[in-house]
C-alpha cells in the first residue's frame, strides 16, 4: 500500500511539472498513466488491510464504508473541478500533500494480525489484533492451536 501511495504521489508531482514546468502534454499523459496504474493497486490493498484488520462483525460494515468514501471523494474531486476549472495546476497539486501525509501516517500502521500469522508471528499477531481491535480478554484464546493461517481456514 505504502509503495502505490508513493507512486500515485510521485505521477501526481509529474502531472503537475508537466503543466507548469514542462509544457508538455506527453508529460501529463504520462503522470495520468502511471495514476491509471498505482490507483487500483492502492484500493485494493487498502480493502485487504480493512477486511484483515478490522473484527469480523464489522468487516462487511467497513467494506461497504470504503466504497462510499470512494464515491465520496469522486463527488468531491467533481466538485473542485468545476470550481477550479481555471486553474490546473492548484487541481493537479491537491493531492500531493494528501499522499505525503498518506505515507508518513501508513509507516505507524503495524501489520495486520493475519499477515503476521502466514510469518509465524504470533506475538506480534496478539500486539496487532490489540491494536486493531482493543485488548480484550480472549485475544490469546482467538489464537490457540493456530500457528498459520491454514489452520484458520480448515
């Protein structure tokens, strides 16, 4: 999640040289290829990291709550294209202080309790699901005889 954050920041940086620096129409086709590429692979991690994180009577809560904070900010980004629709460079700009908050808050963000399963640890899946889901008293118990995540599953 954290590389296609960087990458939708960094097409984002490349779109914005291109119609203030550059000039070049290539260069802004360019920046919204590499976005066309990094967007979905963000989406799609994000929904994974929710699903794994998240306590499983609420997973479905919260997935449904991602698409319509998706739907949400394209309402938006709508919104502020009709209302900046003559000035591109503040348009293309916005996101790039977005992505950089993005990042620095994702490197706090531990890994989710599954993920660290499937690596054998699981005291660092106990800290985690502590983290996501608060320290209740049957934390240890969700793990017991569970050393991967196949025995989950089975």
């Amino acid at each position: 999640y954290i590389a296609a954050t960087v990458g939708m920041t960094a097409s984002s940086a490349l779109q914005l040289l291109s119609v203030t620096v550059i000039s070049s129409p290539e260069v802004l086709i360019a920046g919204r290829a590499v976005m066309a590429l990094f967007s979905p692979l963000s989406e799609a991690a994000l929904m994974m990291y929710l699903q794994e994180s998240s306590p499983t009577h609420l997973r479905g809560t919260l997935s449904s709550l991602f698409s319509t904070g998706f739907v949400i900010m394209c309402m938006l980004g709508m919104q502020l294209g009709c209302l900046l629709d003559q000035s591109l460079p503040i348009l293309i700009s916005i996101p790039i202080p977005v992505g950089i908050l993005s990042v620095a808050f994702l490197f706090f963000l531990p890994e989710t309790p599954k993920y660290l399963l499937t690596k054998d640890d699981k005291e660092g899946a106990l800290r985690s699901l502590s983290f996501f889901q608060g320290k209740q008293i049957d934390n240890k118990d969700t793990f017991e005889g569970k050393t991967t995540i196949e025995d989950d599953e089975g």
